[in-house]
C-alpha cells in the first residue's frame, strides 16, 4: 500500500544519478514517484538528463502539468539537480517590477506555505528558489559551490564547514544536499522528515 506521491519537479538537463536512485530508493519505502513539469499545452514531454561523454542514459515521460496539480497532493516536493531547475525558472515575458510567473515558481510560493509538505533540493536546484527571494530569505541552506552566489543573493544562510559547504541542511520543512555525492544521505533524512510530519 503506498504511503503517498512525492512529486520531482523535472526539465531537461536533470541529475541521472538522482533520477537513478529517487526511483528505486523511494518506491522501496513506500512511496510513489510522479514527475511533474510545465508541458506547455501539451499532452507529454520527454525530458532527457546531461549527457555524460555524449551519451544522454535517461529520459522521462512527463505527463503531469504543474498547474493541475496542487503542493498538498504530496508528502514531499523534490526539485531534482543539474540545470533542469533553471530552465523551470523562464518566463515567456517579463515586466519590470513583478515578480517571476513561471508555472514551477507559482508552484513553490503555493508550496512554502504547507507546512505538512517537505520541499527538497540537491546541488543546483536551489537556483528555482532563487527566482523569488521570498521563497529562501532567512532560510538556512545548503548548495552547489558554483551557485552560492545566487543563493546568497536571493537571501539564503549557506552553511559551511571549514572551506565547504555542508553536505546536508534541514530548515523546517526545506531538506537542502549539496550535491548528487549525496544523495543517499539526502533521501534517508527526506523521508525521516516527511514521517516525522
């Protein structure tokens, strides 16, 4: 029987590794997989992950549209690593002033405020967060070395030990991992926490 969904929000460009291991790791403990993203007016799309030596090793199907789907559905929101969280970021336009629309960004202000869901991201997934510091100012946080700045500058504490950055942050219901090096580490604690919950 399972224990409820946790959604991935997904692009092209994801972590394989991630990918790899959220679909054995999480079914194992009981919970169902479902990767939602913007298809712009489509039916599906078909994500591929970074290429490594050339060779893209995964693709999704992608079925589940962000703006049909509510945070509260979830046990847990997981943006998963690499650049796809940047291209979920983009708005076709734009005004000076106002903040960002994307569907994913509209997703995540609904999502900070459900106290019952437990949001997750590893290495460069915080860049979603960064597309509105109200989503991360004050929150304690972990990341990628190569996007403290963004974080820093959308309002976030980054966490170091020594010359690094910390290998996990827990902030209330935000579960931050530096990287897919990880990403065992990460989804044992996601799931302490959404039991917790």
């Amino acid at each position: 029987m399972s224990k409820g969904k946790i959604a991935v929000l997904i692009e092209e460009h994801f972590d394989a590794t991630e990918y790899k291991r959220f679909n054995e790791f999480f079914p194992e403990k009981g919970y169902e997989v479902e990767y939602i993203s913007h298809l712009w007016g489509n039916k599906s799309l078909r994500f591929g992950s970074n290429p490594e030596n050339d060779i893209i090793e995964f693709h999704v199907d992608v079925t589940t549209e962000i703006n049909d789907v509510s945070p509260s559905d979830y046990k847990g929101i997981i943006c998963i690593g690499a650049y796809a969280m940047d291209r979920l970021r983009y708005q076709v336009t734009v005004k000076k002033g106002e903040k960002n629309k994307a569907p994913a960004v509209e997703f995540l202000r609904k999502a900070v405020t459900e106290d019952k869901v437990k949001l997750g991201t590893i290495c460069h997934s915080l860049w979603l967060f960064c597309a509105d510091t109200d989503l991360i100012k004050g929150k304690k946080v972990t990341c990628a070395h190569n996007i403290i700045c963004d974080v820093e500058n959308a309002g976030a504490e980054i966490i170091y030990d020594k010359d690094v950055t910390v290998d996990l942050v827990i902030d209330g219901n935000l579960i931050t991992g530096k990287h897919p090096g990880v990403v065992e580490e990460f989804m044992v604690v996601f799931v302490e926490e959404i039991e917790k919950a």
